[in-house]
C-alpha cells in the first residue's frame, strides 16, 4: 500500500468515527464530545474517560487507547485489524465505546 492509499483509508476510518459520534449524539441522550487535531480523534464521555484514536503513518496503522487498553489496527483488505487480537477496528470501537458510555453504541465504516 503506498502512503497515499493508506492516507485515503485511514482518512475515511476518521470520518466515520465523527460521524457516527454525531448520529449517536442526535438520536440518543449520550453526549459524546468529538475533537479532531489533524490525524488525531479524541471522544471524551460523559464520565469524562477518552478514546483516542490516532493516525500512525510511518507504519500504515491506527491506533485507539481506550478504557480496556491500547489496540494497532492494520488494513488487511477492507477492514482495519488489530495486530495482535485480530478483532475489526469499528467491532472494537463498538465495543469500547458502549463500555464507556454505559450504553449500547454501534460504529461501522461509511458506505
């Protein structure tokens, strides 16, 4: 994968991430606050804990540090993998974040 590709992918996981983060916060009462700094996404919860996920482009991978622990995620063909537990990037982040909000919320990648 050449760097822009992966720039391109990544970018499209990042813009997913936000706005999935506005759906949830005008369909539900969770008040997630997004903030974005160039290839970092910061989600702070209600109960003030973080997810932050965050580009890493010299190693074509995404990183998310959340509640549970730090997770790698690489594109292997459409989905962004983690590197060590091999769950999908949005499943994890699903996941993590429903933990943190004390609610079910769902993520997928945009269509």
């Amino acid at each position: 994968m050449t760097d822009l590709e992966y720039l391109d992918r990544a970018e499209r996981l990042l813009m997913a991430v936000e706005s999935h983060c506005d759906r949830i916060n005008e369909e539900t009462d969770c008040d997630l606050d997004t903030q974005r700094s160039g290839g970092v996404v910061t989600i702070t919860f209600a109960d003030r804990s973080q997810i932050i996920i965050n580009l890493q482009k010299p190693l074509h991978e995404v990183w998310m540090a959340a509640r549970s622990g730090g997770y790698h995620y690489r594109l292997e063909g459409e989905r962004w993998v983690d590197t060590k537990g091999g769950l999908e990037f949005f499943a994890a982040l699903s996941r993590d974040a429903s933990a943190q909000a004390g609610q079910p919320l769902h993520f997928a990648p945009l269509p």
